[in-house]
C-alpha cells in the first residue's frame, strides 16, 4: 500500500475477497501452490522456496531467472547492484544511515524485486516473436527494483534535520529518481539513468502512471512490470496484515499521511489507528490497487502463470489475504493477527524512535483537539 490511497468511504463488503487473477491452471495446480502457501515462512516468498530476506539468496534466484531468460547475456552488473543495495540499506554506504522504515524494509523491495524478475521471465515466456525486452531493459528493470524505495534512505548530511525516513512518504520515489541517477553512472550504466529514474514512478503516486513519459513503449511495459511488482509483492506477504497495523500505519503518521495537517490548527485524520487503516484496505484494493493491476498497467500480472504452470501463487496469497481479513472485520476477532515477524532494518534503534514520533504526533494532536473544545 502507498502513500496516497484513494478508497471509497461508502465501500461495504468487506468479507468479500478479491478475485482478481483466478489462475486457468485447474485445481490441482491451485491446490499445490495453495499448499505452499499454508506451510510458508513469515520471510520466504510465495513458494516457500526464496528467503526473501536474505539479499544473497534473492539475488542468486534473481540471476537464475535472468541467466535461463537471456543464455547469452551476461548479468555480472546484478551482483553489483545487490551488492550495493545491502550496503545502502545496512548503513554500511558512505554518507547514508541505512533502512530505518519498517513497513519499506529490506525483505519488502527483496520480495518486489524477486517478483519483478519473475514478471520478466514470465513475460519472456509468453510474448510473440520480435517483442522481447531484451537483457539491457531486463538489467534496467531489476535495478529500478533494487532501489525504489531508495528514497527513505537518510543522508547524514542532507537530511540532518531528519529523524526516520518515513519522513518522506509523500515525495519519496522523486528521492529514489535523484538516487538512481546518481547512482547509475557510478557503476558504468550512466546510459540508463534518464529511464530509470522515470521508470521508478510507476510504483508511486507522485505522477500518474499514464503520465509518465517513456521514449519506448517497451520502457512503459516494463514500468507495468514494475509498479505490478511493487503492489503483489507486498499484498502478498504472508503478514501483509500485521504489517499494515503494526507499521504501515505508523509510517503514514511520521509521513503526514494517516494525519493531514491542512494549515496550523486544522487537520483531518484518514486512518485513526492500525485497525482502522486495515478497515479501509479492502476498498484501497478495490478502488486503487486492482484498477491500477487491471487497467493501468494491463493485467501484466498475469504473465506470472507462465512460470507456474497456469498458476498465480501471488494472486492466491493476496486473495487469501483479504480473506481472513474479511473474516476479523466481520467478526471484530482482531487477536487472530497474531504474527510479529522481524523488521529487516538497518538499525533497530529505528523502531524506537518510530514508536515515539507515533507517540509524539498523538499528544500533539490530542492538544489540538482539546483546544479546539476549549474554544468551541
């Protein structure tokens, strides 16, 4: 879920579950991925076959994809960038203080980035003659992957005034386009900056996606391919719940979100607490996420049955997803989100200082409020 979330207030049915992307697999195929999902681990992928919180183990998946795609390309620039992404988001790159957003960690943009390889390939695999990506768009779009969330990343000296990167929700992709063409042209891709750093926006809300200008209509597939990654990625996870709770929701209160201060004194609150952004999600999904999936970026996430048998296993986990969340918003049983998976950080310092901006913003705003009684 992003930023911006345009969702229908009158929206009802929330016990109703997504069908977008009903696998034509048959039920055997949908039993075996379904199967997968029941045993998977809180960090792994949809298969429970990738550790999706370990850069190694995404990046050797990664390559193996690419490397079966494209048998006589080369992808030695993918060991770089994975290399250089664990350094930007442990802390460990100079002059920037690492991941310290708990919802936009570093196993979400390792899951979207095994998803967006996936995509390609699948792409691969069912396009016509003479429309392929080719392996330079395929680099492209999996560094664009790596790095889209870039944008959360503090700099110790720019950002100074800064106390966590979910300070910057709200413009955060346009942070990841000046990083991409800064970092680019530092590992001898200075050619693709100008498209990555317009291609990144297909996973935001800053620009319209149908406003997004692409010099080749292949680059505005691939940014399809893209913002799909970026949205079944996360929908997806095994604890998409907790985390839009237990996180999410306090990344919209430190990035003005969840809260909107519309001029000193006034405000307007959009999700008053983790439960209530999780009563608001099915219509998110309704009203933004599935017509973003279906029509604005074409139902790309279909090309995904190409590599598993006519199956979708990433549509069956958001649509087991929604599910369950169905059933708590029916049944009020909000004890049944019980999982409290790690947060992949790069320090866990970071958790605390959320935790009292969450704090801090609610005494402000109970301050607010009291004078406004005050002086009603």
């Amino acid at each position: 879920m992003d930023p911006v979330n345009p969702v229908n207030p009158d929206a009802g049915g929330h016990g109703r579950a997504p069908q977008a992307g009903r696998s034509a697999g048959g039920a055997a195929g949908a039993e075996k991925y379904k199967k997968m999902l029941q045993d998977r681990r809180n960090d792994f992928d949809v298969t429970n076959t990738v550790q999706v919180s370990n850069p190694a183990a995404v990046r050797d998946a990664v390559r193996e994809l690419l490397e079966r795609t494209y048998p006589d390309a080369g992808f030695d620039k993918i060991w770089l960038a994975f290399y250089d992404f664990e350094r930007l988001f442990t802390g460990r790159m100079p002059g920037y203080l690492g991941c310290d957003t708990s919802y936009h960690d570093i196993q979400h943009t390792l899951d979207m980035t095994l998803a967006m390889a996936r995509l390609i390939a699948g792409y691969e695999a069912a396009r016509n003659i003479g429309e392929s990506l080719g392996p330079e768009r395929a680099l492209l779009g999996i560094i664009t992957s790596l790095f889209h969330d870039a944008g959360y990343i503090r700099h110790e000296l720019r950002d100074r005034e800064y106390r966590n990167g979910a300070e910057f929700t709200l413009y955060h992709v346009s942070r990841s386009a000046d990083f991409l063409r800064r970092y680019l042209p530092g590992i001898g891709l200075d050619h693709l900056a100008p498209a990555a750093s317009k291609l990144v926006h297909f996973t935001g809300y800053e620009i319209a996606p149908e406003a997004i200008e692409m010099e080749d209509p292949k680059n505005t597939l691939l940014g399809h391919l893209l913002g799909t990654a970026d949205l079944v990625a996360q929908m997806a996870d095994r604890c998409y719940l907790e985390k839009c709770r237990d996180r999410l929701y306090s990344e919209f209160v430190v990035g003005g979100v969840a809260i909107e201060n519309a001029r000193p004194g006034e405000f307007m609150v959009r999700y008053e607490s983790g439960e209530d952004l999780l009563r608001q999600t099915p219509g998110f999904f309704e009203y933004s996420a599935l017509p973003r999936l279906e029509n604005t970026f074409g139902g790309v996430y279909r090309y995904l049955e190409a590599l598993f048998e006519g199956q979708n296993p990433y549509m069956l986990a958001i649509e087991a997803n929604f599910t369950f969340l169905g059933r708590i918003l029916e049944s009020g049983h909000w004890q049944l989100l019980r999982r409290n998976p790690p947060a992949f950080v790069g320090e866990q310092s970071s958790l605390r200082t959320m935790r009292e901006m969450v704090e801090e913003t609610g005494t402000r705003l109970a301050r607010i409020r009291l004078g406004n009684t005050a002086t009603g």
